[in-house]
C-alpha cells in the first residue's frame, strides 16, 4: 500500500506531555471563539495522518483506536481517495443534485444498491449526515405506510437533531434540557444478554407484546434499531432478535429500518452487520464509513417504500455533493480492493483473545463483545454487574497519556469501544493492546 503522509510513519511516539504545548495553547484560543457545548475527548491538535496515525502540532505520534468514531475505517490519508476527492474538486465542487444532477450521486446509489442486504430492487437518497439519513427514513415510512408510530428501543443512538434526539436513549450528554421532543415516539426493551439473560425470541416477544398492548401494531410506521448499537455500548442483541422483528415488521405492514451507520461498511466483519443473521432491512441508514471521512450518508431500502413519497419531497441543499459522493465511490473500491471485511475478521479475532484473556486475571471486566473490528468491553463493581464508569475513565485517560485513543461509551459510561481503522498492522494492533491491558490493570 502506498503511503500519502510519510513523516507520520506508522509508529506510536509520545514526545511531550499529553496534551503538549502547542495544544494547549491552540486549546486556550479555541475556548474564546468555539462553543463550550462542542467538547473533545482528547484535545490534542492534529496536524496530519497516515494509516491508524495521528501526528499532533507537538510531534507526538497517537495510535487511533477509534476512526473518529467508526468513520475512517479505510484509515487517514489514501492516496487513492485523496486523489478521487482533488480531481472532483478540480472540476467542480456543488451543482445541487436538484438542480443539475451529475454521475456520482448515482454510482453511489448503485454500490448501496449491490451492497445492501437483500437483492430487491432498492433506491436511495443520499444526505450529509447520519442524523438527516436517520430523519429522512423516519419521513419515509411514514409516508410509504399512511402511519406516524416509531419504536425504538433502550440504549438507541440515533443522533442529535430533534426528531433523532427523541428516537436517541441517553439523556446526558445527547438530550438535557433540548426538548421538547417529536412526537410519536415508543421505546422498548433492548435484547442485552448480559443483564437480561434472554434469547432473542424471548426479547423480541417481551418488546413486541409491549408494542402491541401499548401502540397497536396497525399505528406503527417503523421499527428502527441499530443491528450492534454503538453509543448505546456496543450491545449485540441475541440470536433471533433481529430476524424476529424484522418478521413482525413484515407481518403487520411496519418498515424494518437498519441503523447501520456505525455498524455498517465492512465495520463488524461484513459489508453490514445485519448480514450475520441473514436480516434483509425494509431501509438501511449509512453514514459514517461510507465516505472515509466526507460527510455523506444514505437511505437505501425497497424501491416501493423509497419511491411512495410524492417527487420533491426529499432533498437538501448538499446532499450527495460530488466531493463526498466521488470519495464515496473510492472508499468503496478501495474496501473491496483491499478486501476490508476480512480485515476486520481478523482484528475482530486478536482483539476478543487478548480481551477475553484479560478479563480471566481482571474483575473490572464484565463482558467482552461485538463482532470484526467493533469490540468493547463492560466495566463492572468486581463480583457484580453493577457499572463502573470510574473504571472506564481511567481507563482512557491512562491510554490518552500514552498516546492511544480509545474511547467510551454506554447509557452508564461503562463501556470502552475500540474501533480501529481496518487497515491497522498487527504490530500497531499488539500495541495498542498492549496499552489498553495496562490501563486495565490499572483501573482495577
Ligand atoms: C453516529 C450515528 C448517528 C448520527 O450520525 P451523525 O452523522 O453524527 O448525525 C446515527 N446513528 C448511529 C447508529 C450512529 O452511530
């Protein structure tokens, strides 16, 4: 593989403090002019990227364990991408696919249509982010069923605009004091096996009856689920869960939406994470990394439902630009090219064995789970499956001081998530590992 940022080479390198100097600095200034509600994680300035390495304004070289949140799952800096995304920006930048439509847009909708679960004939429509693509499905089952009910479930992330902030479970940060919220909204019980200790069947059926009783199945236009959930904390729900709903869905004329905007794009060791129990979605919503850090997201599902809304009625102003959807088309060439899914596979098999080996000598560790390169561990009080969020913390404030990026998540903050780029060396791998075990122990 070619390298386009030589200089940040490919290996791990903590040259001052965390955050050094000149991040500080720039920190200082930012606080006078950006809004305190946007916060950071680690605010360490980047200067430049290659592969699973950042390199920051001080010179420290970081191992990126988290794509930018599942985003840059091709990793920083292909040429090949970088190369689609200047020829665009040479010829043009913004026509506005509503006004003069151009080539991209529908290659992209074309691989959606071939990548997707299911050979329906499917069509899509392409937005910014995963929040308007999560929006605009929503819009779309209501129209395509005439019914305004939604169902989602504990633990959903669905994003931050006001009918995603309701569809969305956690109050903090996501939701406090933003309301009111939309509408039309049922939540019900996630399958969580670890503290449900259900099937799926048995948890379909316990949310199920709890929609039927609550909401009447002939007043819901959607169900819509992420397949592994991500802020939520990386909750795999059990076997039979999904194709459960997805049949009830069918059964009682409700839309079957897929969030797989995390877990989607060869993330959990498949084209999509519905594949894993062969769950074919009515609507699957993308994002995140589709594009290899552009902002693009889609709506694919049943051309029927997708082409019921009247012409017009869906759109936005970028949608589908032809920077992010010529980027779009790279990423994906370059997925197949480099064969991403077995990539994630494999990190999906050394991470699970360091991890699983850790927890036998760590009682912190109350889970190990998630699929390819989507894993996380649930941090416990030792000896009960009682939250241990101070754990967490620490956890990733120790591997932030040893330049790792690993980051959090779960309704109770308990949950580190590890989302490598798929294209991380072994070497690069044991070492973040490495790192993680330590900040572990640590914590302990
Ligand atoms: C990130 C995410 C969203 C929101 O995407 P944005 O691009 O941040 O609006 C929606 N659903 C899931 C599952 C996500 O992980």
């Amino acid at each position: 593989m070619s390298v386009s940022n030589e200089a940040v080479g490919s290996v791990r390198k903590v040259v001052t403090a965390i955050p050094g100097p000149k991040s500080q600095a720039m920190h200082d200034r930012r606080h006078k002019v950006v809004s305190k509600g946007v916060s950071q994680g680690l605010p360490i300035y980047i200067d430049k990227a290659d592969g699973a390495i950042l390199l920051d304004i001080d010179g420290n070289r970081i191992l990126d364990l988290g794509s930018g949140i599942a985003v840059t799952s091709i990793g920083h800096a292909v040429p090949e991408v970088a190369k689609a995304i200047s020829d665009q920006a040479n010829d043009f930048l913004h026509t506005c696919f509503m006004v003069t439509p151009y080539e991209s847009y529908i290659e992209v909708c074309e691989l959606l249509a071939e990548l997707t679960p299911g050979d329906h004939a499917k069509t899509s429509a392409l937005f910014n982010s995963g929040a308007e693509a999560v929006e605009n499905a929503i819009k779309i089952s209501r129209h395509a069923t005439g019914r305004q009910a939604v169902v989602v479930f504990d633990h959903a992330y669905h994003g931050r605009t006001n009918l995603t902030m309701a569809l969305t479970a956690k109050n903090m940060p996501y939701k406090d004091k933003f309301g009111p919220f939309a509408p039309e909204i049922y939540r019900v019980p996630m399958s969580y096996p670890f503290h449900d200790g259900l099937g799926g069947k048995e948890a379909a059926e316990r949310a199920l009856r709890m929609v039927e009783a609550q909401v009447g199945a002939n007043n819901v236009a959607a169900i819509i689920i992420e397949p592994i959930q991500g802020e939520g904390g990386f909750i795999v729900p059990a076997e039979g869960f999904l194709p459960a709903l997805s049949e009830w869905c069918k059964s009682n004329g409700a839309v079957f939406i897929a969030d797989e905007i995390q877990s989607g794009f060869c993330r959990t060791g498949d084209w999509f994470a519905s594949n894993h129990e062969g769950v074919v979605p009515d609507m699957v919503t993308t994002a995140k990394g589709l594009a290899g850090g552009m902002p693009l997201a889609a709506v694919t599902g049943r051309a029927d439902l997708m082409n019921a809304v009247h012409e017009g009625g869906l759109g936005g102003t970028y949608g589908g630009n032809p920077v992010a959807a010529a980027a779009a088309v790279a990423v994906i060439k370059f997925m197949k090219s480099q064969n991403l899914p077995a990539k994630a596979r494999h990190i999906g098999e050394v991470v699970t064995k360091h991890l699983s080996d850790l927890q036998k000598e760590v009682r912190t560790i109350g889970e190990v789970r998630g699929r390819g390169a989507m894993i996380a561990i649930e941090l416990v009080e030792p000896g009960t499956k009682n939250p241990n969020a101070g754990a967490a913390k620490a956890i990733v404030k120790y591997c932030n001081e040893q330049g790792v990026i690993a980051l959090s998540c779960g309704t109770y903050g308990n949950v580190i998530r590890l989302l490598p780029p798929l294209v991380i060396t072994d070497e690069q791998l044991a070492d973040g590992l490495s790192v993680l075990g330590d900040a572990i122990r640590a914590a302990q």
